[in-house]
C-alpha cells in the first residue's frame, strides 16, 4: 500500500532494548540496511535476508536507528 520497507519493535523496558521484525520493499535489501546500522554500533542481534530480517536495537540507539533506516529508505 504504502511501497516502502516496514520495521515493527516493541520495547523491553527492563533491558532497554527494542526487538521486532522488518520487511523490505523493491530492491530494498533489508540486512544490507541492518549491517549498515550494525556498523554504527546500534544493534545487539539482527539475521535474515534481502525482503526480511529481525533485528534487536540498542534503547540508547533507538532514535539514531530511526533516522538512519529513513535516510537509507529515503533512496528507493
């Protein structure tokens, strides 16, 4: 509907962290986006492939996790 990558975290509070899903759009490749992110430091886990992934994100990193996925979606 919306022809763009999705990613849905829910929030530990207790360990501060965010866990969830993500799915990709076209030639958006989803763990490309995930590793890019991991380079900065931001993740704990991810795994998965082009169109789908889960992916755990650091609650320090979480806004810094938003503005970088939309930066890299921004491009398709």
């Amino acid at each position: 509907l919306f022809n763009r990558p999705a990613i849905l975290l829910a929030h530990n509070v207790e360990r501060n962290e965010y866990h969830g899903s993500a799915r990709g759009f076209g030639d958006f490749h989803m763990l490309n986006a995930l590793r890019a992110c991991d380079d900065c430091g931001m993740l704990g886990r991810y795994g998965g492939h082009s169109s789908a992934a889960g992916v755990t994100v650091r609650g320090e990193h979480f806004a810094a996790f938003c503005h970088k996925m939309h930066d890299l979606a921004d491009g398709i």
